[in-house]
C-alpha cells in the first residue's frame, strides 16, 4: 500500500467549496484499486489517496493535481 495527503487552503472558502466538488466523485473516477477522499474544513481542502501499488500513486496524484488544476483556473477566469 501506498498513501499520501495533501492539503490546500485557499484564501475563500467559496474556492475550497467549488473545487471539493470539481474532483467529487461524480466528477473524478479514481480507478479500481485507487482510493480518493477530499474533505473540506472551512478554506482548507484536505485530500487523502490510497493505492494498492506505490507505482501507481505518483500518475494518480498527478492526474489529480491536474484536475485541481483545471478547476482553479476556471474559477480565475470566471472572477477575473
């Protein structure tokens, strides 16, 4: 097994809110022996990720970073 954390604050709490739920599950499908949990706590967003394989939990975290991604940027661009 393999896991890590990572944890996010951001300045509003409306920015954890509206990314907590871009990478909800209905939006982000972690793959079958992929565990993914976000909790939001007010501003701070924290993620847990969990593989059954250390191999696989770099491209996971990766492809959920981009996804955080993504969603920060759409909220710039909505804002701005």
């Amino acid at each position: 097994m393999a896991e890590a954390w990572i944890r996010l604050r951001y300045e509003e709490e409306s920015t954890a809110k509206a990314v907590h739920e871009a990478i909800s599950p209905d939006n982000y499908q972690a793959p079958e022996g992929i565990d993914v949990q976000a909790v939001r706590e007010g501003a701070t967003l924290r993620i847990w990720v969990k593989t059954k394989r250390l191999r696989s939990l770099l491209p996971t975290l990766d492809d959920l970073l981009a996804c955080i991604q993504a969603a920060e940027r759409a909220l710039e661009a909505l804002s701005g």
